[in-house]
C-alpha cells in the first residue's frame, strides 16, 4: 500500500507539464551530454586512471547507466526535432551521440557484469541511468517540477517512500528457492 500512496503522491505534485517538452536548449544539451560522456569515459577508465581495480564492475556499472542516459536524453531531442521537421530531423549531431553513447553503454554493461556482482551491477546501471534520464529532463528540456517547497518536499518524500517500497518488496520465491538449493 505504501507504494501506490507514494506513486498518486508523485502524481497529485506534478505540475502542468503544457506539452511534451520536446524543445531544448542547444547549449544545454551540448554541455550535458559533453560532461556525462566525460564522467562516463573517466568511469570505465577507471582502474588506469588510478582507482582500485576491485571496483572496477561498479565502476563500469556506473558509466553504463550514465551512457544509457546521455542515449535517452538524445533520443528525446531527435524524437522532438523527428516531430518537428519529419525524417529531415534525424541529419543531427543527437543521431550520432544517441549510437556512440548506446554502443559504449552496451559494452560498458556487459563488461560490468562480468566483472561485478550481478545484483549491485543492475541496480548502479539502472539508478545512474534514471538520474542522468531525470537531470536531462529538467536541465535541457526544462521538464516541470513542483513550483512551491511544499510540492517539492511532498514530492521528494514520495520519491523516498516508492524506493523503500521497492527495497520491502520480497524476492520472487522461486528465485530464492533455486539459490539455496544444493547445485
């Protein structure tokens, strides 16, 4: 039950969003995407940048989800300027950083798992990807967020209480049944 109070919390706070918000700032989206692939590519590095090699899975799980997100933001720009100027929309630089950040962000992944615990990979890939997805939508795209502190504390606390419904929600029995039966 927390969760669905949580998820109509989220939706009662959200402001009128007037549109899909498909336009964007060119300069915004270029300084996003150029800081996310520079923090994404010094992730992967990682081990010959200096950082412990036994972080090296986390590390790459991290730059995976964050490629993931400068391909979503991306994306989101071509889908607007697709909608805009038809096929024509595609001949832009977004084209080319949406394929490079997917290509790395799909090595960067499997590497991750090999190289990481598959549990804390996923759950580092998926989170930076949602922040970096959620940053985007506001820093370039001007995504709405609430206009008063009430709005935003409310919203915040939601947020808090959908991840910890998610953190009491149980494993799938069978899933527990085969890791703990004898191999």
């Amino acid at each position: 039950m927390p969760f669905v109070g949580s998820l109509i919390l989220l939706g009662v706070t959200m402001p009128d969003p007037n549109g899909a918000h498909a336009s964007f700032s060119s300069p915004a989206m270029i300084a996003f995407e150029a800081v996310l692939l520079g923090v994404g590519g010094l992730l992967i590095l990682g081990p010959r940048a200096g950082a412990p090699a036994e972080h090296h899975g986390v590390m790459l799980a991290a730059a995976a989800g964050i490629l993931f997100g400068v391909c979503n933001v991306a994306v989101k720009a071509l889908s607007g300027m697709v909608g805009d100027h038809g096929v024509l929309g595609l001949a832009s630089p977004a084209l080319l950083v949406a394929a490079v950040a997917s290509a790395a962000a799909f090595y960067a992944s499997a590497r991750s798992l090999q190289d990481g615990d598959a549990v804390e990979v996923i759950a580092i890939t998926g989170t930076a990807a949602n922040i970096a997805g959620i940053a985007g939508g506001i820093i370039v795209f001007g995504d709405p967020m609430p206009g008063t502190a009430l709005g935003i504390v409310v919203q915040g606390i939601a947020f808090v209480m959908v991840v910890v419904a998610s953190a009491l929600t149980p494993a799938p029995v069978r899933s527990a049944e085969r890791a703990a039966a004898p191999a």
